[in-house]
C-alpha cells in the first residue's frame, strides 16, 4: 500500500483524444497530487485546442509544453514526475523512445505507452509490415531496456473503440444504415468502449504494486464482423452490404499503397481484422478483465446503438435525397458470406472496401 500511495505524480502526454480524457479523469479523481498534460505549442490557429487547455486547466490539471520531441525535451517535462502515460495517436507512436529515454533521464519510475488499441500480431496475408508494427519496437525498449535502468511499464491492450474510430473505417456506416464486408466477417475481434477504456487506465494509475511490468489484455466485449454488420443494416440480407474477396481486397491494398494513398489504410485494417489479428487475446492468452471488477464494460452492441441513434437523421436526410447505392449482391451476411461472383463483388474500381 505504501508503494500505491508515492505515485501522485502523473503526467499524460498529449491533450487530445485519449490523452485530453486521461487527464480529464485523472484530475477528477482526486488521488494524485499533481497530474500534467505535456503537449507541443498550441498553433494560433488552434482555437479547440486553446479551449481544451482551459478546460483542464480549470479542472486543476498542470499544462508543460515542451518544443522538440528529444529524450531531452522530455526530460525537462517530465521533471518531478512518478508516472508517464502516453496518449500519442498511431502517427506518434514510434516517437516513444524519446519519450521514454526522456522519462529514464527524468527520474519518472513508471511508463505506459501508448497501445489502447490492438497487438502488433504479424499478418502473414499482407505483404508489408503492419502500421502498428511500431508498437513491437517500443514494447522491446521498455522491456528490455528501460525496465534495466529502473523504469516500469505497463502495456495496455483494449481491441477497437467503435466509439473512437471512425466506425467507416472498418466497412460500417450507420449514417446509410450500409457496410461493407472482407471476407466472411466470421473472424473474432475485441472491442471497448471510450468510457472504459479511460476508466481502465485510470484504475491501472492507482494501483502500481499490482500492475508494473506487465502486459494487460481487456475486452469490453468479443464479436464477429458479420454481427455488427447485421445490426447496421438491419437485418441479414446483403442488399446493404458490400462483400469483398481477401484477394480482391489484397490487390486494391496494393494498388493505392503504391500512389501512397491514404485509403490503403483502411483496406489493410480490414483485411487484418479477418485474419483474426483484432482480438486482443489471439494467442490465447487469457484476458484481465477479472483484475478490474469495479468495470462494468458497454457490450459493442450497445456501443454501435449509440452510434446509430446519434446518426439516425443523417440517415433519415439521406433517405429522403436520391435513392443511394445498393450492391448487386444478394448474399446472405450469416448464411453464405463470401460466395459470390467477381462480378458482384465489392466493385474496388469505384470504392475501396
């Protein structure tokens, strides 16, 4: 108990996204004596940024602003600090060595990067590394090298907020009540919700003796693509739903990954959540959401509900306009998904899957 009680010191990086509500919570928690948002200069054009700043300041949270993104610079932001967590978005997340390198040179004893999200599992269907492939490299560093100089981790997996993402990104679209689908949407994949994620995070804060130097596996809920595709469309019938091949998606990947096109992100998130690499747990590695039974996690159903009741007048705008694109595929999402001819496919010429 006495080791919980020295870590009041907490500083997140980044103000927003994840790491605003991080620090959002923490500051209203009570527990910690101090909590800082450590964040690069706000641009004069930045007005939402100015008034988040405001927000957390009035909640009492400390706002350190560090110019350059050096083991130094971070040093200097990190001074006076126990705790590190990470709220840098995929882009940053190779930029953690720094960070930790800086938090090492600080005197910081804890860090939890910046994961939240899936494991950087290797596809052995895509040709090229994973984007996330960053984590792996961040994760060794901690492992292997902070935790020698005397600084602790935690890594935290929690599979997709549907909450958080762009939900069209992994092929659903409440708005139009349409999806599209790669492969058979059969493939396991772990999802929690925003609220629970920060929850989670603040609660692995507070309790050091327990979670330093581990790896943390939470899933507010596990479903398959085809369920939540069910659920935007209302019903199981494919009129609503585009149906693509792996090898098609495969091809299209290619193909704008080549002109550097920012939509071969997507396609790639798609085709690896067939391949089973969103779930949190796919080795079979048991999850830990028994260490946190004052976590009450929002099924993904619920979730995609919110979703779609907060988009139902856009849908219903839309309804009233031109009549919108059906696919000419007339597959069933649960009995039969994937058997269709390649002319009725995802049609990859005119939308990426």
């Amino acid at each position: 108990m006495a080791l919980a009680c020295a870590y009041k010191r907490v500083a997140v990086v980044g103000t927003g996204g994840y790491a605003g509500l991080f620090v959002r919570a923490l500051a209203q928690t009570g527990h910690f004596d101090l909590v800082r948002a450590v964040t690069q200069p706000t641009q004069p054009a930045d007005r939402a940024k100015r008034e988040r700043l405001h927000s957390l300041r009035g909640l009492g949270a400390e706002v350190v602003v560090y110019e350059e993104a050096t083991a130094d610079a971070f040093r200097q932001a990190f001074t006076g600090i126990d705790v590190v967590v990470s709220g840098v978005g995929i882009a940053g997340v190779a930029g953690q060595i720094a960070m930790i390198d800086g938090a090492i040179l600080a005197g910081v004893r804890w860090f939890i990067p910046s994961e939240f999200g899936v494991p950087p599992y290797k596809s052995v269907w895509m040709p090229f590394d994973s984007p996330l492939a960053a984590k792996a490299t961040v994760g060794h560093h901690l492992q292997e090298n902070a935790r020698r100089a005397g600084l602790a981790y935690t890594i935290i997996y929690t599979g997709l907020a549907l909450d958080y993402i762009d939900p069209q990104s992994i092929g659903l679209k409440p708005e139009s009540g349409t999806a599209t689908l790669v492969g058979r949407g059969g493939t396991p994949v772990s999802f929690t919700a925003v609220d629970d994620v920060v929850r989670l995070v603040v609660d692995i804060v507070r309790r050091p003796s327990e979670m330093q130097n581990r790896t943390v596996r939470y899933a507010g809920s596990t479903a398959m693509m085809r369920t939540l595709v069910k659920l935007v469309t209302s019903g199981d019938r494919g009129e609503h739903v585009r149906i693509v091949s792996i090898d098609e998606a495969k091809a299209r990947f290619c193909e704008l990954a080549r002109k550097q096109d920012v939509r071969a992100f997507q396609i790639y998130a798609r085709v690896l959540l067939e391949e089973g690499l969103g779930q949190v747990n796919r080795g079979c590695e048991p999850l830990d959401n028994g260490l946190f039974p004052g976590i009450v996690p929002e099924p993904v159903s619920a979730t995609l509900a919110r979703l779609m009741a907060a988009a139902e007048p856009v849908r219903i705008a839309q309804m009233a306009g031109p009549a919108a694109h059906r696919s000419q595929t007339g597959v069933s999402v649960t009995a039969g998904l994937g058997r269709f001819r390649r002319a009725d496919a995802a049609l990859l010429g005119t939308e990426s899957p």
